[in-house]
C-alpha cells in the first residue's frame, strides 16, 4: 500500500491551484478596472471621453470634454495631440432636421 500521492491526485492540486490564481488574476483585473473610475476627491469629473474612433492598429481620434471645452485628440502609442477646440455644445445645441 502506497502513502504518496497518486497521478489522480496531482492532477487535482495542480487544476486547484491553476483555477484559484484565475481567479486571483480575475479579481485583481477586475478591482483595477473599478478603481479608475473612482474619485478620491467626491467631485465632478473635469474630464470625460465622449467618444472615440480607431482610425488604425494603434491609433485612434477621441472627442474629449474637459470642464466646459470640447476638444478633438488624435491618440498614438507615443503621443496625444490636440487636433482642434471649442466651447462644449449644450444639450439644447443638439442637431434638428428642421434647423437650417
């Protein structure tokens, strides 16, 4: 009769221990995501990325709000550069097909 470990059982740990460090991994992943959109401050964000276009493998355009500006921003691995600015459109600027 055998005391050590059989082939079954260390293909049991070894599967144990591959899906608890998922799992770690998943959690850790997951509080990092929720942390960048918390404030320690309790204020209103300054600034918000209202919405984006990739225009290549790792390039893209992004409008960006910052207060009360708009502010077009083209993104590389390497750099942003603001492409163009001006005053924030209110929600009552918004497009009509009846406006000439």
């Amino acid at each position: 009769m055998a005391t050590g470990l059989s082939g079954m059982d260390m293909l049991r740990f070894a599967g144990s221990l591959v899906l608890v460090l998922g799992l770690l991994g998943g959690l850790l992943w997951g509080l990092k995501r929720m942390q960048s959109g918390v404030r320690l401050s309790g204020g209103l964000r300054q600034l918000q990325v209202i919405d984006s276009v990739s225009v290549g493998p790792r390039q893209k355009i992004a409008l960006v709000r910052v207060g009360g500006r708009d502010v077009l921003v083209g993104v590389s691995p390497t750099q942003l550069t603001a492409l163009g600015s001006w005053p924030a459109a209110s929600v009552d600027d918004s497009e009509s097909p009846d406006a000439p």
